[in-house]
C-alpha cells in the first residue's frame, strides 16, 4: 500500500506540483527568515501589517493573562468566552449586522454552514473560481442542482436563475478572488438575489480590511447591504490573528449555531485570540493611512509590471498575480528571486486552472516604496536570465 502512495508522490513531484514546508525562523514581516536567511517577502495575507503590531500582541497577552490558553470545549458547551461574545457583538455593530457567529477558520465557517443552509431541494449557483472552502461546503450539502457560472459572469447566472425550478436559491461567490485578485460583481448579484428570490454567500476573506470604509470590506465598498446576503470573512488574512465569522440576519445566525457542526464540534478559539482579534479589527477600522499606503503600493507595482512588459492582472486589491502559465517555469522563476532574496509564491493548480500557474504578489502595508522597486529590479533580472 504504501508503494502506492510513494508513486502518486513521485509522479506528483514530476508534475511540478509538490509544495515544501519551509519553517518561518521568527514573526510574519515584510521580511521572513528561512534557514537563518532574510527574504523580502511577497507571499503573506498579512495585507495591513498586523500580524505583530505591539498592540495586537499586547492584546493577546492581556487575553492570556485572563483566560488563560485554550477555549477548554466547544462554544455550546463552555468555550464560549466573554471575549468571544464582546467580538461578535462589536463586528455585528461595525458592519451593521444582525448577529455574527465566529469559527475557528474560514474553511470550517464553510464546511459548517453551507450544508445547513443547502439541502436536497436547494440549487446552488457557484462562481468558477471560488475558494476551495466553499466548493468543498457544496460538497458535503450535495444539493439538488448546482450551476457552475463562468467567473464574474452575472449574465449567464441571471440566465440560469430564470430557468432553475427550485425555490430554495444560494449564489455562492468570494468577494475578492484570492488567486486573482479582482472583486465579484457584487451589486449585479445583489440585484440577481432580489429578482429571483435567492440568497447569497459572500466570502471575503481577501475583502476585509482592504477594500471599502473603514476596511469593511468588498460588500461596502460595492454598496451592497441586503437582508438577503450572508457575510462571511476570516481574520487570517488583514486583521493579523486567526478565526472567522459569518454575519447576517439574527434568526438565520442562531440557526446556524444550533446546527452548523464544525461550530458544535470544535473547540472554540482560545480567548486570547478572540482579545487580539478585537484590537487588530479597531486598528483595521481606524487607520485607514495603512489601506491608502496599500494601494499606491499596488499602483507602484502595476505601474513598473508595465515597463517591464510583463502582464500582471489588474488589481485593486493586495493580490497582484503575473501568470507565467506552465509549472515549471513558474518554479523556476520563484526559485530564482528566492536566489535574490525574494520569496514570491509559485502557484500551480489545483490551487489555479491548468495552463494558468502564476506568481502570486501579495502587499502589505508594512512593505514600503523601496521594497517594490526591489522586487521589480529582482523581476527583470530574473526573467532577462529566463529570456
């Protein structure tokens, strides 16, 4: 048996599809040290810089002095913290939500929750390039039909809206696409919800505290605010610390924590994360200097893509992808700038389509002018060398 596995690894590898562990020596930064070596790096979902602001962990260590480590149980038993309740609370009144409910992780948040809200009678209208999380909470739902709509395509979804015989309606959609970088058509799909009496998912876990007032997220900055879509977004990603929560109306949100197993089954986040949590979201909602640094940094960089010829894809987020499309030139081109102390994702599928591999930039507020014109300058040589 294991000669099996062994095989599948080998052939995986000749793919080019095999994924190191490289332990990170330290805190996240825009510079990590791997192997006592310090990269610049572009590869962490830590947008705004928040994964080791003084304050945050101050929090975190004000959260253990009073709670302690761990949840201890589930948060239906008695891992539900004080701290816990006083963050759901404050996220509900920051984006004006009803009742929010937090997980332990965006892809348990999704796990649990589509399939109570999906059953055998229920169609689902999924974006082609959604989240993994998503696509594997439709899994285990196994509703009654499921549509998968070309990306962003709110025209062939309306399409499939007005000939789908089901009452029971979910369009399923990330808010920013995190391989891509763009935003959904949020508005359309709103508007698609209201028509035809469908409801609607939005993950934005690479949404909040980038885009919209005060780092709400993808939601506000589209305009979009309906009793008919459910908000869900992670901490793991702008806000520095690690969890998830979905918001929307109270009735459906108690339902869910009634029945979404992966909150019933899991123990509760330690409370000291819930206390950071709190903290980085107040340093998210107010210092919006860290999103306007964000961006001019993001134009900086398409901006010296262009000169150099290379096509990124256009991005108003902190995901700026430059597909190079065959796996192994991408491994190539990454194992080349980590040679010039820059670590830059190589992305292959199944994470992307096939023929797309990529490198995946991400910003951070914490890198700065200087660092773009160094990852630029490390660009051109390496794919000069490539040419």
């Amino acid at each position: 048996m294991m000669n099996v596995y062994a095989a599948r690894l080998q052939d995986w590898q000749r793919q080019g599809l095999e994924r190191p562990h490289r332990p990170v020596q330290g805190p996240q930064g825009p510079t990590l040290s791997v192997d006592d070596r310090a990269y610049l790096a572009f590869c962490s979902n830590d947008y705004l810089g928040l994964a080791n602001d003084p304050r945050v962990c101050a929090a975190a260590q004000k959260g253990l002095e009073q709670y302690g480590i761990g949840a201890g149980a589930s948060a239906l038993v008695c891992g539900y913290s004080a701290a816990q309740a006083e963050l759901e609370a404050w996220i509900a009144h920051w984006l004006d939500l009803e009742r929010v409910l937090l997980f332990s992780s965006g892809y348990l948040a999704h796990l649990g929750v589509i399939p109570v809200l999906v059953d055998g009678e229920s169609a689902v209208f999924s974006d082609a390039l959604n989240h993994a999380s998503l696509i594997d909470g439709v899994r285990l739902a196994r509703p009654a039909q499921l549509t998968l709509y070309p990306h962003g395509d709110w025209e062939f979804l309306e399409e499939a809206l007005r000939r789908c015989p089901l009452e029971q309606r979910w369009i399923l959609t990330d808010g920013v696409f995190s391989m891509d970088g763009d935003v959904a058509p949020l508005r359309e799909l709103e508007r698609l919800a209201e028509q035809y009496g469908a409801w609607v998912l939005v993950d934005d876990a690479h949404g909040l505290g980038v885009l919209g007032p005060q780092g709400k997220g993808s939601l506000a900055a589209c305009g979009v605010s309906s009793a008919r879509v459910l908000h869900m977004a992670t901490f793991g990603k702008a806000v520095g610390t690690a969890g998830a929560f979905v918001g929307g109306a109270a009735p459906l949100i108690d339902w869910l924590a009634q029945r979404a197993r992966t909150h019933m089954f899991s123990t509760a986040l330690p409370p000291l994360v819930q206390a950071a949590t709190r903290v980085a979201l107040e340093c998210v909602a107010l210092e919006e200097f860290r999103r306007t640094h964000l961006a001019r940094l993001g134009e900086q960089l398409d901006a010296g893509l262009q000169a150099l010829g290379l096509k990124g894809l256009p991005s108003c987020t902190a995901i700026h992808p430059l597909i190079l499309g065959e796996n192994r030139r991408v491994m190539a081109v990454s194992d080349r700038l980590r040679e010039e102390g820059l670590w830059v994702a190589a992305i292959r599928p199944p994470s992307v389509p096939e023929g797309t591999a990529r490198l995946r930039i991400s910003l951070s507020a914490a890198h700065s002018v200087a660092h773009i014109d160094q990852l630029l300058e490390g660009l051109e040589k390496v794919m000069g060398v490539e040419a």
